[in-house]
C-alpha cells in the first residue's frame, strides 16, 4: 500500500496498522476489581530484567515499575529533578572528587530490615546497566565509615556524577545485599524486595504484575491499597478495556483511537510531551560496503519522511517535530534547524549515491509497541525507493538486542530517560555506549573534553557542537518527542499522569489517588 507523495489523512496512515490492532480483539481483559485497586492497561510486555535496577537499559519503561517497588538515593520527583530521598542530603567536595550522601534514617525494605550504607555500596557494585562502565571507570572508591553514610571517591572531577547516579542509570535505585546474597540474581527477579511505595505480590508473564501498598514506605503511606499492571499489547483492546471498566487508567492510545476516548463520556485523554525522542538509526554506516556508510543515502532518508503528518495521524499533532535525538527540554540541547520534508531532493540524493532506481535495505527493526509507527515510516521510505521489510520485537528483546550489537540495517530507536545531553550521548553516541554501534573520533574527542571540563559555559559549547557534528553527519533521522497519549476512567483521582516533568508513567505512585481520596 502505498502514500501519496503529499498530506496524508490519519485514517490513511492508521489503516497500515488496523489488523495489528484488531488481532487481539480476543484478548479477555479481568475486571479492574476491588474499590481500593487501580489497574493499568500496559502496553508492552513486562520483563522481570525489569524489576531489578542494576539491570536498567537506557530508556525510560523500567522506572514504570522502579517508582513503585523501589526508591532510589535521589530521583526525579514533582517539581525537582534531583530530590532527596533514602538519602536525606548530600554534598560534593570542593574540589569535586567526592561526593558524600547521609541515609535517611527509618527507612526500611519490604522485608522490614533497614536500608543502610553497604546496602548503597553493594547496590552500586552490583550495577550492570547502561553507562555502568562510564561510571565505575571514574569512580576510585565507595566509602562507608557508618551505617547512614556513603562517600563516592572519584578518580578526577567529573560534574555528572550525580545526573548518571541518580536519574539517567539505575545505579542509585537501592536493593537489599542480604536478601540478594541470599536468593541469588534469579531468585530477586521471581520475588523482588525493595524500600519503594508498592511490595511485590505476583507476576504472570504476559498477564499481569500485582503490587500491594507498603505501609512503611518513609515519604508517605500509598493512598490506593493495590495496583495491578495489565499487559494488553493491542491499542484497540486497551481502549476497550478502559471503556468497560476492565481498566482504570490505558497507556499510549494514539490516532483516531485517541480522538474515540477523547470524545467517550467518563474517559479523560492525558498528553504528556515525554522526554522521549524517537529516531532512526543507520547501525551500519560505518561499514564501507553498506549503502548507509554514504551521507547522502542516510540524508535521503531523512528527507524523505513527512515527520508532522505521522504526528498528526499518531498523535493527534502532539508530538513535537525537534529534529533532535535529545530531549529539547535537557540541559545543553542544542536546538537543531528544523526538520525538511522533500521527497524530491531525496530521490536525487540516492540517484546521486547511485541508488537511481532505489536499493534494497534489509530489515527495519522495532519495538513492536511502536510498530505502527514503523509502518508509516517504512510507506515513506518504500516511496522515496528504500525497500525495507519490519522486523518487530518485543520490548525487552528488542533493547537486548540493539545493546548487544546484534540488529542491522535501520533500528527504530526511542529513550525516555532522565538525564542530560551528555548521558544521551554517553548511552547512544560516542564510543562504548550501549547503544553506539560506532563512533567518530570528532564527537568521542569533544564528549572527553566536556566529561572533565568544570567551566559551564565551556561544557555546553563542546556538548553542542557534538550535536551539531551529529546532525551535519546525519548519524541518526530524528523522528519526534513523543508526546505519550493515555486515558483513564472516572474511578480515578489523581492519575500521577504528567507529575514529573518529562517521565512517561504514572508517579509517583503514592501520590497515585481513586476518586475521593485525598
């Protein structure tokens, strides 16, 4: 099926995807159930890997569960970026080589034994997920002179030390060393235990996880007694769900869907503008033989997708066109010139390449949570003459897969993580990150530079022209900044939908209210 070369209608992009949303129209969704439960309608599949932070990938979908079973030193909350949290304070030394946290005394894990500091080294130790090279090359040694006291040593100043710590990796999110001793990494993901809101009750893959409140919880005493997170993969049988009541709350529900809750009595459609750029990226540009290691090919891709029309049909226009792969809201963005729809000029870049009558891609591969998205794009692609064929995964797999290097040919990326340009590029760009399939030495030489450059004004000017280098190389093909279309029923109080600025999820949890709660 093919689109036109101009505008194009939102039913004519959603029809690409109409059978992935009505194949799990069988799907029979339980009942929301009791009065002091909440039900989410989850998009994706939940992986286990995912209750567990020292697994955490660069991307946002584990912090869906992280804020309720667990809590970190300091995290993204309303209003502040950086709060305290199992960590009553901090301070950095004058001279930038430590970094000293106080543990905040009372707190406790669901088990009912006390967070302390060698809870805090050894979750740190522990850590495997993204950046955690980065981190631990940089850090000398984790000092605990006392039960509530924490002291990172660095190796050499490094002024995001506690962005990567405490938004942009899992390292900072604290699990309990004896229990983890105990049962072993296996053990821990079938029966996490952590110091968060909600304690884990059960979990049927590819059914359902149930929390229950944890009335110990420091901050405050959660307000709703159980939460369940239901997997219900299918847009059109989320919506269903939320419309009969089986749900409370249903994430992503986008295009004419969306426009259907919106207008459906007792329904509300929440827009949230995430933190969450999605992007094209060329993995094999840096092999010589592969159409994508000529600029002028990776250019002609990016040209020939009209990125505001898949926002109008998938989003209803909410997602922001950036141009960017990071967030315009992070510190040291640098703003990009708009994005340019002309399929003409990418036919005559391709020509140009070579590529006259077009050339055969290979695979494009996706999360399939966002295969509809895939499917619009590839309708652009396959126009302009770049023949590619999808290759869906799920979630979990899919970011396994693209850590591990093993995807080729067109990756349809996204990141909802916290953190700043620098942790963007550490996991996404320069040499070693978890999801740089390759490097140049102009940005990998400017990223070291601003890693140890204590001077402000000089980090955001090398960080910025990183940046730059990436769009004038057209590493990746920008797609948007997600804006993250959800809705929820009239049993809900406070949904927790948008109280952190830029995270995708309902947070934090035990802020999360039914109707009439206070």
């Amino acid at each position: 099926m093919g689109v036109k070369t101009g505008s194009v209608s939102r039913r004519e992009l959603l029809v690409l995807s109409a059978l992935g949303l009505a194949a799990g129209g069988q799907r029979a969704a339980l009942a929301a159930g009791p009065e002091d439960q909440l039900t989410w309608g989850v998009h994706t599949t939940l992986a286990p890997t995912w209750f567990d932070p020292a697994e955490t990938p660069g991307i946002i979908t584990p912090f869906m569960i992280m804020y309720a079973l667990h809590d970190g030193m300091v995290k993204p909350m309303p209003g502040n970026a950086a709060e305290p949290c199992l960590a009553e304070s901090w301070k950095a030394a004058p001279d930038g080589l430590s970094y000293q946290f106080a543990l905040r005394a009372g707190t406790k894990f669901h088990n009912g034994e006390p967070v302390t500091a060698e809870d805090v080294k050894f979750s740190f130790e522990r850590y495997r997920g993204t950046s955690a090279a980065q981190m631990k090359e940089r850090v000398a040694t984790v000092e605990t002179p006392d039960s509530r006291t924490v002291r990172f040593v660095l190796k050499k100043p490094w002024p995001d030390f506690l962005t990567f710590y405490s938004s942009a990796t899992g390292a900072g999110w604290i699990v309990p060393k004896k229990y983890v001793e105990k049962v072993g990494e296996d053990g821990f993901k079938k029966e996490p235990i952590g110091a968060g809101p909600y304690r884990f009750v059960s979990f049927t893959p590819g059914v359902e996880l149930v929390m229950e409140a944890f009335d110990g919880y420091w901050r405050r005493k959660p307000s709703v007694k159980r939460l369940v997170f239901k997997v219900i993969p299918e847009e059109a049988t989320r919506l269903a769900a939320l419309k009969r009541g089986e749900v409370d709350l249903a994430y992503s529900i986008r295009g004419e869907l969306a426009e259907e809750l919106r207008k459906t009595p007792g329904l509300t459609l929440k827009s949230v503008v995430i933190q969450a750029p999605f992007w094209l990226y060329f993995a094999d540009q840096w092999d010589p033989k592969s159409p994508w290691h000529d600029q002028r090919v990776r250019e002609a891709a990016r040209l020939a997708i009209d990125y505001k029309a898949v926002s109008e049909a998938l989003t209803l226009g909410h997602s922001p066109i950036t141009n960017s792969i990071i967030p315009d809201n992070f510190e040291f963005y640098w703003k990009p010139p708009p994005a340019v729809y002309d399929p003409a000029k990418a036919k005559q870049l391709l020509a140009a390449a070579g590529y006259r009558d077009g050339f055969d891609a290979g695979d494009y591969y996706c999360d399939t949570s966002y295969s509809n998205v895939a499917e619009a794009l590839i309708n652009y692609l396959q126009e302009a003459g770049i023949r590619v064929k999808m290759r869906p995964l799920e979630r979990a797999a899919f970011f396994s897969a693209y850590s591990q290097k093993k995807l080729k040919n067109i990756i349809q990326g996204a990141s909802g993580a916290f953190g700043n340009a620098a942790t963007r590029l550490a996991a996404f760009v320069v040499k070693g990150g978890s999801y740089a399939y390759g490097s140049y030495p102009e940005i990998d030489e400017l990223f070291a530079q601003q890693a140890v450059e204590l001077d402000v004004a000089k980090r955001t000017a090398q960080l910025q022209r990183a940046q730059q280098i990436m769009h004038e190389r057209s590493i990746y093909a920008p797609i948007w900044q997600l804006a993250f279309l959800n809705g929820f029923g009239k049993r809900v109080g406070e949904s927790g939908l948008g109280l952190i600025k830029g995270h995708a999820y309902s947070a934090p949890y035990e802020d999360v209210t039914l109707k009439g709660q206070g």
